[in-house]
C-alpha cells in the first residue's frame, strides 16, 4: 500500500536514507498489527515519520494528503498531522492472502490419518497474537478448541531455548520421512534371544 501511494523510488530511497525511520515504521505497524481487533473494524494508526513525507515531497513535488486523495485508498486512508489512519476493511486485505495459505496448510495436515484424534488447536509465534487470524481460524474451524498462549509470540523463542538446554523435553517427534537397516545374523544361542531364530536357506 504504502508503495503504491508513495511509489517504488520514494520506498527505495528512505528504506536507504532512513534506516532508523523505516524500522520504527515497521515496529509500529507490528505492533497495530496485534492490536487490531476485527469486531471492532477500528482505523489504525501509524504514525508517519517526518522523512518520508518530506521525502515523497522532494521527488513527487506534491504532498501526501493530495496523493492519498486522487488514489484508490481516497475512502480508506487519510493523513492527519502525522498520522496515517487506515480504516480496518483495507487493514484486514493486508493478511487475508496469507491467512488463507495458513488455514489451507492446517486443513490439509488434519486430513492426514495421524491427525484423526486431533481436538485443538495451539497458535503460537507473533502472527498468532493478530486478532485477524486468531478470529478465521476459529471460524473456520469451529468443532476444535484454539489456544493461544500467553506472549505467543514469545512461545517458538522460549521453547527453543528451553529444549537447547534440555533436549529430552521433547518426548518424541514424528519424521516425514525415515529409513532403517536390516542385518541377519547366523544364530547364536548364547546370546540370541531363541524365539527370534528363523530360518534362510536352511541356516539359522
């Protein structure tokens, strides 16, 4: 969005230039990002770093607000003082791609037999807190329980470290794949369990 309104050559330049700015902008949309609550269709805000207006002024030779106007987000996005306030319709587009690649990978994988037994569903990672996708995979799959951990997004980091230090929290894990190793030896009875003994071309 944000490339369309101020264009590929202004992103460049202040995803270069500003190094600082384009982080925080970054942070603060991660951050609207959890907050945002579907029910409540709020408009989020983001505040606006001061170089990059000044930025797209100096290359376009025009201000953001007149942009934003003569745009396809004229009903969607607004710029007040140094605020961008994107109403939550256009928010929700910004995930509904990526939400769906992950309810489709959750359906496929309880398709499997293994998964018959399944009756919950754990969301953990940063995209977990998003109210966006906690609130479609509760709709989509309404016959399960859906957890969400406390800092969730904390969860995969901790686990990770907790498991560097003790590996045997793990009780066991499922591979996609394996292999094994067949050897048969000539019997042995002294130490060969007996009721293991078989025959092949008449050798024990």
């Amino acid at each position: 969005m944000l490339k369309e309104l101020f264009g590929n050559e202004v992103m460049k330049q202040f995803k270069r230039n500003n190094g600082d700015d384009f982080l925080q902008l970054l942070r603060d949309f991660e951050v609207k990002k959890k907050n945002y609550r579907v029910e409540g269709k709020e408009s989020v805000s983001i505040r606006m770093p001061l170089s990059l207006t000044e930025l797209f002024l100096d290359i376009e030779g025009s201000d953001v607000a007149t942009k934003i106007a003569i745009s396809r987000y004229n009903e969607t996005v607004r710029l007040k003082r140094d605020k961008l306030y994107i109403a939550g319709s256009l928010v929700e587009t910004f995930f509904s791609e990526t939400i769906k690649m992950i309810i489709d990978e959750v359906v496929s994988i309880l398709k499997h037999d293994r998964c018959s037994d399944v009756s919950a569903i754990m969301m953990a990672g940063g995209f977990a807190e998003a109210d966006t996708l906690q609130h479609a995979i509760k709709k989509q799959f309404q016959s399960l329980e859906v957890f969400i951990p406390l800092d969730g997004s904390l969860s995969v980091f901790k686990g990770a470290v907790i498991y560097g230090h003790n590996p045997n929290v793990v009780s066991s894990r499922v591979c996609n794949y394996t292999y094994g190793l067949a050897v048969a030896m000539q019997f042995d009875p002294s130490i060969h369990d007996s009721r293991k003994k078989v025959y092949r071309d008449e050798i024990e």
